[in-house]
C-alpha cells in the first residue's frame, strides 16, 4: 500500500448556516488538495464531525468524493465505533467501492481491555472489504492500544495494513517502527510532530492542516521521508504556529475557521462543536497575514 505512505488528508465536511453538507466547498477542498500533491484523502474521519453525520449523509460524502476526485488521488474511508456489529454492519452496507482502505478508531467510551481491542479489529478485518488502517488517539477514546496490541494485530492478518498514530507518546511509535512486520505502515496523527517522527522511521502523516496548506505540507513530508532534512524544517516551522492554533479550540472549528480565511468554505460545525471565538479568529488573521509576508 505503498500509495498511502506520504501524506493523507482527514477532510473537513464543508457545511451551510443551515448545516447542510455544502458539496460544492467540499469539491473545491478536494481540488485544493489535489492541487497541493498530497497522495490521499481520508473522508469522514474525526475532522469530517463523522460522529454527526446521519449513515445516508455519510453514503452522499463518500461517493461525492469519489466522483469527484476521478481517480486522481488515493481515498480512505472513515468506518469505526464502540459497537463492533454496528461498524460490522456498516463495512457490509456501506458503498466503498473504488476506496483504497478503511481507517478505523480503536473503540472508545467502553474503555476496552487490550483484548476487548484486539477481537475488535479482528473481527472488522474478517468483514471488511477492503485493507484496514488502526486508529489509535487516546486522548479522544480514553484507552490506548498498546504496543503490544498493535503488533499483534499487525502480525495476525494481512487485511491489517497499518496504524494512524496519534497518542502522543513517541517512544511508544519507536516500538512499533522497530518491530513492525515489513510493509506495515506507521503514520502520525498530529501535525505538529510529523518531521520528528519520520525521521526515526515513520511513513507520513494523516494530517488537518493540510486541509489548508496541502502544498507546504506534501512538501515537507515527500523532503522528510527522502532524507532532506533541512528542507522539511522550513515547512515544519512555517506551519508550526498557524498549526497550534489551528487546534487551540478544537478540531475542526480551527482549520474551519482558517478555510474561510482562503475562501474555501464557510465555518459552520455541528453541535456540540462550535465555531472558534473571535480572538482565536483574529489570531489566525494575523498569523495567516505575517506567514504571507
């Protein structure tokens, strides 16, 4: 799945004041980072508000991406949740044809065991239909996937092709660098550490911030995962600030908010998410104004 190795992007759901989904900013966000050059696009993620999308809305984003991306960059579907028949049932009815993997949370809310984790993705990577990659953020599912757990399921099935790794611990993605099967990718979550983490090993990064600056992203990864060092860390540190805002009062109000600023889409989120205050606003204003300078 060497097409995933590079840098993935977890798209926004564009909406309306109304909050119906506004497909056309989602088909401009598409052509945005299409034109930016990163390899793929992971639609209805955590930065996608998934959790608020009725199962027909979901359907209507996954094709719509599909059709209008025409093949020309790498698609992942978001499919995951705490009820194992219920994500199950929707890797059964769901329409993913011409997706080229799933990314799937590690169950939250129920604070699995490590066990509970396992036979969890066991059983999703004997229904599914297409290649799974492991989701493991911690500081939204309240459990972490061990090391342990991550490599055995690694090793247990080859439907299992890798992991978006987002706990934070970065002796913990060592590990599972050092110890992978071969071909088994390991991928940051968080934007702010993803030079740091492919230089011991790591294959990209499945990113937020490249919903807006896909250009500045794809850049510094393709320079990182070549060696290029020097190169990656000027991308690394333009990005830095208007990244830690980005996240200052959630994911994805923030790279909402700076969407607008671009003229991409308008910032409305789904409750219990809101849009971001207006001094955050007028920070990323002028942070987006001195990075033009």
């Amino acid at each position: 799945m060497q097409k995933l190795r590079g840098t993935g992007v977890a798209i926004v759901t564009p909406f309306f004041a109304d909050h119906r989904i506004d497909f056309n900013a989602l088909g401009a966000i598409v052509d945005h980072i299409i034109k930016g050059k990163c390899e793929y696009i992971v639609v209805l993620g955590t930065t996608g508000e998934s959790v608020t999308l009725s199962k027909d809305e979901k359907q209507e984003v996954f094709s719509f991406v599909l059709n209008h991306a025409k093949k020309r960059i790498g698609l992942v579907a978001g499919v995951g949740g705490n009820n194992t028949s219920e994500v199950v049932s929707q890797l059964s009815n769901f329409n993913l044809e011409g997706y080229d993997a799933i990314l799937s949370v590690s169950p939250y809310y129920n604070k699995p065991s490590q066990e509970g984790i396992y036979q969890h993705f066991i059983t999703l990577a004997a229904n599914s239909p297409l290649p799974i990659i492991l989701y493991n953020v911690p500081s939204r599912t309240m459990s972490n996937m061990t090391v342990e757990t991550t490599l055995r399921l690694a090793n247990a099935s080859e439907k299992i092709i890798g992991i978006k790794e987002a706990s934070g611990n970065l002796q913990q993605m060592m590990h599972i660098v050092k110890n992978r099967p071969k071909g088994f990718l390991v991928i940051s979550g968080d934007d702010p550490v993803t030079v740091p983490c492919i230089s011991f090993g790591m294959d990209g990064v499945i990113s937020v911030a490249a919903n807006a600056f896909p250009k500045e992203t794809s850049r510094m990864v393709r320079a990182a995962l070549s060696g290029k060092f020097s190169l990656a860390e000027k991308d690394h540190f333009h990005l830095l600030t208007i990244t830690e805002l980005m996240f200052a009062e959630g994911n994805p109000p923030g790279v909402k908010e700076i969407l607008t600023q671009l003229n991409l889409c308008e910032p409305y989120v789904r409750l219990p998410l809101t849009t971001v205050s207006d001094s955050l606003k007028e920070k990323i204003k002028l942070e987006m104004e001195s990075m033009r300078s």
